[in-house]
C-alpha cells in the first residue's frame, strides 16, 4: 500500500510540476525572524479518510544563495496530527521557480511521521490543512470555502512561528 501511495504521489509531482501555473499557493505563515515565509496549495490539495495530500512550498527569504525555495508532498495525517513528506524539490528561485537545485523521492525506508510542537509553522500547516478539505473532491466551492476562511482569519497569517 505504501508503494502504491508513493507511485501516486510521484505521478501527482511530476505532472503537477509540468502545471506549475495551477498552483495556487496561500501564505499562512511566517517564521519569527521573517527568513521564511510558508505557502499551501489550494488547488491540489486531496483527502483520503483521515489523510491529506498537501503540497507546502517555504520561501527562503535570507542567507540563501543557491536555493530560494522548497517545494514538497506531504501526506497529513489529521487524526494523530502528524506530517510526513514524501517528496522534496529544491529551486534556484522563489515560488518554486527556476533551477531544480535537489530533486528526491524520499525511500521508503526513510519516511518519517513528524509531530509538531504547539504553535509553530509544520502544526499551522496540519491545522490549516486539516480544516481547509473537507472533500476528496476538487471544486469550486472547496476553493471559495479557502478563501472566506482565510479571509476571516486574516490576523493569523500575520503571526510569527518557530520553524519546525
């Protein structure tokens, strides 16, 4: 089952990669010293069960010469709030643009579930994640849903968080 996940999600990144203009990246946080700033995707986002399908895409804001941003696959498991990626891409520019400076499927072997402490950006990006999809189903009104509730929660996206 796990293989079969991986392939899937492979699939979704490598296509999704060949779409990048469908990418509909919302800004949900910051990290307190403003070097990074922390992105969901609206438009990809799917929902099996308890699970999350979630690409996160962070803007290396400072002290990075080579890579400016990261884009990667999680899957989101909302029930025992737990992440975990599975695919990692490295880019030479902001919003994954550019150069891909590192590309990686992350091994079997080598998938790790990460829980995040309270209050900073991977328990934002659960929380966010978690709330947002209430469907498997990509729709118009799941997107519209996203942004009434980012609207009314605008002084969130203003908060300061420790990195992971």
């Amino acid at each position: 089952m796990k293989i079969f996940l991986i392939i899937i999600s492979l699939l979704f990144f490598k296509f999704s990669f060949l779409l990048a203009n469908e990418f509909k990246w919302n800004k949900i946080a910051s990290t307190k010293d403003n070097s990074s700033d922390y992105y969901l995707d609206s438009n990809s986002t799917r929902a099996i069960g308890n699970y999350r399908y979630q690409w996160i895409l962070s803007n290396k804001l400072k002290d990075n010469d080579e890579i400016k941003s990261n884009v990667d696959y999680a899957t989101i498991d909302c029930k025992r709030n737990k992440l975990q990626i599975i695919l990692i891409s490295d880019h030479s520019k902001h919003f994954g643009k550019g150069k891909i400076e590192n590309h990686a499927l992350v091994s079997e072997g080598q998938l790790e579930w990460m829980t995040p402490e309270p209050k900073t950006i991977m328990s934002t990006i659960i929380e966010k994640s978690c709330k947002n999809m209430v469907s498997s189903i990509s729709s118009d009104d799941i997107e519209s849903d996203l942004d009434a509730n980012s609207n009314k929660k605008s002084k969130s996206k203003n908060r300061k968080y420790k990195e992971f």
